[in-house]
C-alpha cells in the first residue's frame, strides 16, 4: 500500500485544527470565525463585528444586531462584550460605545445598520448607549 505524501498530512492537520464548529471559540489570531447568532461567517476584522467573552470563551459575531439579539436570547451573566469602532477598527467595550442605527449610511452583513463608536464624542448626531440600543431592537 502507498503511503500519502508527509505535505498531504501537514496540510490535513492544519485543516482540520483550523475547523470550528459553530459557536466554538475561535483563536486570538483567526481572521474568521463562526456567528454565534447566525452562524454566517464573520470576518474578524470587519468594521461591524462584534464579540463576547463568557467564561474564557470568546464568541464573535458578524453583526452588532446579532450580539444584541444573542443577548435577549442567552441571557448570559459575567460576560465582556467588545464591538470595533467604526472609525478606526479598533476594539472598544460595546457597553461603553455609543452607537448609531442607520441602514442606509452603514450596511451591515446582517442588515441591522448599527455602528459603534469609542464614545458620544466620537459618533455622529443622536447616537445612543447601550442598553437604549437594546431597547430599541427589541
């Protein structure tokens, strides 16, 4: 019997460690991971990404509104959310943020519209905090 070439079994490994299933954390360094919510492919990066850490697991979602509504749904407790800013890409707390419902100005992969931004200071004209953009996707 032949035996596979040693690259066929690298790349194998590599593919297989690389698998998640959906709403498994995904690695610190991974450029997509499963939707908690959705389970569409989130692109990590993405400017309306979002993510949540419960228990050591981190989970990220391809679209604020889905956070939002995992939120509604799970209900879970001890928990940090983290959203990226708008305008920088960058990490910000998603219970500090401010953020801005608008579907035609920010066209989100899940179609919710929502942008956050680091703070009031930083997001345009009738931003609101957390718990009202709750409210208001209930």
């Amino acid at each position: 019997m032949r035996r596979p070439p040693v690259a066929a079994l690298a790349l194998l490994a590599v593919l297989a460690l690389a698998v998640q299933r959906p709403g498994q954390a995904a690695a610190a360094d991974a450029t997509t991971a499963p939707c908690a919510e959705c389970g569409m492919t989130v692109e990590v990066a993405g400017r309306f990404t979002a993510r949540i850490d419960v228990a050591g697991e981190s989970r990220y979602f391809c679209d604020i509104g889905d956070l939002v509504a995992f939120l509604g749904r799970t209900r879970p407790t001890g928990f940090e959310a983290a959203v990226r800013d708008y305008p920088s890409g960058e990490w910000v707390g998603a219970i500090s943020a401010a953020y801005v419902v608008d579907k035609k100005t920010y066209p989100t992969p899940m179609g919710w519209g929502i942008a956050a931004f680091r703070d009031r200071e930083a997001a345009p004209a009738g931003a609101m905090g957390f718990d009202a953009l709750q409210e208001a996707l209930r």
